[in-house]
C-alpha cells in the first residue's frame, strides 16, 4: 500500500522519523495530531511531505530548541519541517525555566509618603508561585551599591507569602499589620 502512494503521488520513498527530547519527564511532543511523551519515538513518513511539530511542557521547563539531524536548530516550538531526507533525527531541547515555577515579584512600592501616612519607604516581595522559595542571601540595592540590603540567612517564602522590606519598620507597623518585617536601612 505504502508503494502505491509513493508511486501514485511521486513521493520518493520513506522516511525514517525518530524523536528525542533531552528530559524523559514533564515534556511532549506534539507531531500533526500524535501526542508523544515516551521517548525515544520512531515513526515511517513519506518523503518530501511536511509535519508540525510542537514542543509542550509543564511549569518550571521551557522549551529551548528543536535540534534537527544533529545541527540545524530552530528555537520556534512551533514549527513546520518538510521531510527531503530518508532518516531524520529531531530531538526537543528543554531545560528548567526558574522564574515561571519560582517566581518573587515585587508586589508594592511605597515611597515618598504623605505626612498624614507616613510608613516611610518600603516594598512588599510575593511568592506567586505553588512552592515554597529560599530568597537567603538575595541583595536589595539601588543606584547607590551603599544602600544594600541583604536578606538574612533561613528566611524562606511559603506558596503565596510576602515579606516587606522597609525603611523603618516601626512606622510601618503603625499603619499596617499582621506580616513579617524586615528592617532596612534606605
């Protein structure tokens, strides 16, 4: 059957399709309708037609690159390859995306105060992610690398808490309560 479309539409043969990824979990290929997620794959297509190939993983990996044959590289994880040879390799690169599984946003900004409300200068860090996240040792600094905070040792973000870092953390206190404070010295 496969030689008579070969003949019938001048396909040219078959070709030996085998697909890779770097990581044997939280990743998938999709090829045209097929979801590949037990890898290595190996499938028979026929010569010089095209296949969609999308790269896919979960939180916390991203997609780097297709690598096609050991050395074109495509880093769209969408994409079209038209099959002109008779084994062609493509592996799916992927590595560990920290900042979209572990991510700390500067949630508030508060600067500048009114003499009503004045809490003087502090900011409120988030974790927004579903882990908890060790920020020990991060550094908190302006233009002037004298101004630099450093966030002591064992201090730990839960799943969706904040911590503020502030100018003086009585004032704060005054206006705002029920977190954590860490002093910091503008």
């Amino acid at each position: 059957m496969q030689q008579q479309f070969i003949s019938q539409f001048n396909l040219g043969g078959l070709v030996n399709l085998a697909i890779g990824t770097n990581l044997n979990e939280g990743v998938k290929v999709k090829l045209n309708n097929i979801e590949i997620n037990n890898f290595p794959w190996d499938g028979e297509y026929f010569l010089n037609t095209s296949v969609e190939l999308e790269a896919v993983s979960k939180t916390g990996i991203k997609f780097v690159e297709w690598v096609i044959n050991g050395n074109v590289k495509i880093n769209d994880p969408q994409t079209t390859l038209t099959l002109t040879e008779n084994t062609i390799s493509i592996e799916a690169i992927f590595e560990t995306d920290i900042l979209s599984d572990n991510s700390i946003v500067i949630n508030e900004i508060n600067y500048n105060s009114s003499t009503e409300l004045n809490s003087k200068d502090w900011i409120e860090l988030a974790n927004i992610s579903d882990s908890e996240i060790d920020i020990s040792g991060w550094n908190f600094k302006d233009q002037n690398d004298d101004n630099n905070y450093e966030i002591p040792m064992n201090t730990i973000l839960k799943s969706k808490e904040y911590i503020v870092l502030s100018e003086d953390t009585t004032a704060v206190k005054r206006y705002f309560f029920g977190s954590e404070k860490l002093n910091w010295k503008f």
